[in-house]
C-alpha cells in the first residue's frame, strides 16, 4: 500500500505527539527528582540541626478556677514523651503527647447533730494533653517555652472519705466538656541527656457540660502547675 502525502501528514503528527509527550514525561521526571532531592535535602538539613526525642514524667499541682468558690490543689502525676524539631539556631518547635491527671480536692469539717464530720474529697479529670511548644534556646543549658495546649478527658471520678465512709465512683464524662484547651508556659535546664523544668498551664475552656455539673463546679477552668524530668533521645551535644 502506497503512502500518499495526507497518511504521510498523519504519520508525522503522531511521531511531533509521541516525541512531545516524551518530552513532557522526561520533564516531569526531572521535576520529581528536584522535589525529592529538595525533600531529603530539607530532612537532612533538619538532622543536621539536631532534632530528637524524648520521653517525660513529672508531678502535677492542679486545681480548678471557680468564680463563686474554692477548692484545694489535687497532687497527681503526668508523664509522655515529646519531638523537638529546630527551625534554627536559637528557636524549635516541640509538639508533646501526654497523659496528664488533674483534677482538684476539698476538706470538710462540719457540726452536724452535735458530732463533728470530717473528710476529704478529691475531684478527678484524667486528659490527653496535647502542647505544642515554641522553645527558645538561650545557650545550652536554658530554654523558654510557650505555646497553645489541647487535652481530651480520658475520665472523670470521685473519691471521699472521711467520717461519712468511703466513696469511690467514676463520673459519666458527658457531664464534662470532652475537649479542653489552654496557653501553657515554662522554664527547662538541660544537663546533657537530662532536663529538669517546670510548667504552668492555664485553661480557657469552662470544663462542665451538664446542668448537674454546673451546679456542683459553677464556670470551672483548668489550672496546673507541672515540675517534669525528660530524657532526650538523639543528639544532646
């Protein structure tokens, strides 16, 4: 069969469409290895500066917020672990994932019927907390940190006891708000692979979410106060 000048045109468009899409596939390709060379380049960039984990525990000195009352300080525990990344030399970001019990406790004493009552109660909300941190970096050995918090109560509960018995009771958590959030701030010494600090977290968010507890806890907020140790994992020079 004969190639007249239109199959000859029709070739030729597909050859000039062939060689054009390869062209575009070749440069694409490029394209993709100067993003991935940009990525790693980045990632290394980053271990350079000495990013690294860590794992940390500590006290909690917490109380609740209320207008229209007062309430003593509940000492518990928190402990997590952490993931600083450096954005230079003098600043990193450090997201923290802990397990955080707060919470707040009172004492009673009362005449009743001419017999004296006393006890203890304490009041717990155990959270997720989820801070992320601004460090800034004055010289090796101190660091300031700040930054929004975010915590998800994991559950609530009430002990008692005293003259009137023991209790001990889990709370229904949809009485309390499930999500808290807050500015938190602190002080961090760093003693090679170690850290000592201590933290003040200040909550926005009025923690009741039903009638009964609005009556029991008015307009309560969060308030702790954290004194951590860490051990950081990686480079520590």
């Amino acid at each position: 069969m004969w190639l007249t000048p239109n199959h000859w045109g029709n070739y030729g468009r597909l050859i000039f469409d062939a060689a054009r899409y390869s062209f575009i596939s070749y440069k694409n390709i490029l394209e993709m290895k100067k993003t991935t060379f940009l990525l790693v380049a980045i990632f290394c960039s980053t271990l350079a500066f000495g990013q690294h984990l860590g794992v940390k525990g500590g006290l909690n000195i917490s109380n609740l917020s209320i207008s229209d009352g007062d309430v003593d300080n509940r000492f518990a525990y928190h402990f997590g672990g952490y993931f600083n990344l450096p954005v230079g030399e003098l600043l990193s970001i450090q997201p923290e994932l802990l397990f955080s019990a707060r919470g707040a406790s009172s004492t009673y004493d009362a005449d009743v019927l001419g017999f004296d009552i006393e006890g203890e109660s304490t009041f717990k909300l155990n959270y997720i907390d989820v801070p992320v941190l601004a460090v800034i970096h004055l010289g090796d050995a101190l660091q300031i940190e700040a930054g929004p918090y975010v915590g998800f109560l994991a559950n609530s509960s009430f002990e008692s006891d005293g003259d009137l018995g023991e209790i001990n009771e889990d709370i229904d958590n949809d009485s309390f708000k499930s999500l808290d959030y807050g500015l938190t701030g602190g002080l961090a010494v760093n003693l090679g692979a170690l850290q000592v600090g201590a933290r003040y977290m200040h909550g926005l968010q009025e923690i009741q979410d039903s009638d009964g507890a609005e009556l029991f806890l008015g307009d309560a907020k969060n308030r702790v106060i954290q004194a951590f140790v860490a051990l950081r994992i990686g480079d520590y020079d």
